[in-house]
C-alpha cells in the first residue's frame, strides 16, 4: 500500500494514494507563444483525461551537452512568461532552479520548485530552495543510489519545509545510456514523500549525439507502465508538438499526439494498481 504523504497544491492532491498526477510540457521556453501553446494544448488533454496536470518548462538549462546549445530565455524573461501562462491559464507551474540565487525568484512565480538531477546533492542549493516553502521536486542523480535521496530530502526538511516529491529518471550505465531500476519506486517511498517517474529523460542518452543529446522514445510507453505498475505517485513528460523541431531533448521527447492516449492507458492501469495494493 503507498503510505506516501499528500502534498496539496491548490485544489490538487499529490500522493498520498491520490489519482496518477503528471507533470508535462516541453523541456525549455523556445518563446512566449510556444510555451503557451503547450500549455494550453496539453491542459486540455490532461482535462479530457482527468489526470491532475502541473505544467513544466526551463527558462534556463544549465547543464546543455555543447557550448553552442540553446539554453532558454533566461531567469528573468522566462519567469514573466511562465508568470502569465500561470494568471491566464490557471496552471500550476513547475520550473528547475540551477543555483541558490535563483530560489527566490521563481518561488514568486512557481508553485513547485525542481532541483535537476546533476545538482542533487548541492546543500546550499536545497536549503535555499526548501526555505522558500514552495513544494520542492528533486530529481535523483544519475549517479546516486535510491536510498541516497533519504539524506537528500533531509536537507530540504531541514528547513522545516517537507513539502518534497523525489524523481527517477535513471541511472547511468556505461557511457551514454540510462536504466531504471524499478525497485527504486518503493525504496524512495519509504521516505514517505511522493515519487515519481521521469519517463522521457531516462529514455535519453546523454550526449549521444556529439554535440546534444539522443533518445530512444520508442520506450517511453512500455517504461511509463511498468513505472504505474510499480506504484508511482505521478509521471513526468517532456512533450512537444514537433519533436524533430525541437530546441532541446527532441530526441527523447513524447510527440504531444501521443499523450492522450497514453494518459488513458496509464490511468486505466494506475486503477487497477491502487485497487489491488488497497486489498
């Protein structure tokens, strides 16, 4: 039975036994008019499909495979977009953070708070962001074991804010590739915080390209319901409308046609999973 903690944010529910929840858009701001477009695109689908939706974008990506790559509009342009996607929209937002100055910031703006995987284990960066008081998604390093995230939530708890979401997006193995080890879901919720399942970035393969990197998301359905099988508390997405177009992580992004009919899929399965672990 999931014993994770329910996060409430706004009208909605986070673990806690709570419905399958996603956290969708695409994966930096390419402009205003795109990131809006998702948003809305996506949020009809998740109302159609009756699946709690936070939608996320990056207005930086920090940790691009080349020099050359685009990395987003910027802290300050990208949070007046993610701002007014927010008041017109009526969207929870989700945006990642790279440094501690940036905590304050977009804790005005955005409702959760993510840590990227590379910086995972960066103090001052959790402290800071879990002194805002915003819901604080951490995603697991490539290079940490599941047990791991129990000293990192502490850092953020430390605070006094244990509004936290821990996230899977895989382990590295050999150069370039990623796996998922299912038997992370149920270790990481022996914290008692909500996880989830960063379905596209584990199916990336870093730098795989040279300059940028690849992906294999012939694998993002099968891995999607093995990870609700497995009890997750919510699903991650990066999709896009273009994937072949897009700025960053095309490659491993879900195609946005797509996306309805795996939302119904993964939440016929997610009843069945909450069913049998409710006996």
């Amino acid at each position: 039975m999931n014993t994770t903690r329910e996060i409430a944010l706004g009208a909605l529910r986070l673990g806690g036994g709570n419905p399958l929840f996603l956290i969708a858009g695409p994966c930096v701001i390419e402009s205003e008019k795109h990131a809006r477009t998702m948003a809305e695109k996506v949020a009809k689908i998740t109302a159609d499909a009756q699946v709690p939706y936070i939608f996320k974008a990056s207005y930086d990506k920090a940790n691009r495979s080349s020099l050359k790559a685009f990395r987003g509009p910027g802290l300050k342009e990208g949070l007046r977009i993610l701002g007014k996607i927010k008041s017109e929209l009526k969207l929870p937002i989700l945006t990642d953070i790279h440094d501690a100055s940036q905590a304050e910031a977009a804790a005005e703006v955005c409702d959760v708070l993510q840590i990227p995987a590379f910086l995972a284990r960066q103090t001052d960066l959790l402290i800071a962001a879990g002194k805002t008081g915003r819901i604080i998604n951490i995603k697991k390093g490539q290079f940490l074991s599941p047990w791991d995230m129990g000293n990192v939530s502490e850092k953020v708890a430390s605070t006094g804010n244990t509004k936290i979401i821990l996230t899977e997006r895989g382990a590295s193995f050999g150069y370039q590739n990623l796996v998922v080890d299912m038997r992370s879901f149920p270790i990481m919720q022996r914290t008692g915080y909500p996880v989830v399942y960063d379905v596209t970035h584990s199916v990336q393969l870093p730098g795989g390209q040279g300059q940028s990197s690849g992906g294999q998301p012939q694998f993002i359905e099968p891995l999607a319901r093995a990870g609700v099988a497995a009890g997750v508390d919510g699903i991650f997405l990066e999709t896009h409308d273009n994937p072949a177009a897009a700025l960053s992580d095309g490659p491993n992004a879900l195609p946005l046609s797509e996306l309805l009919g795996l939302l119904m899929k993964l939440k016929g399965l997610n009843s069945v999973v909450r069913r049998w672990s409710e006996k």
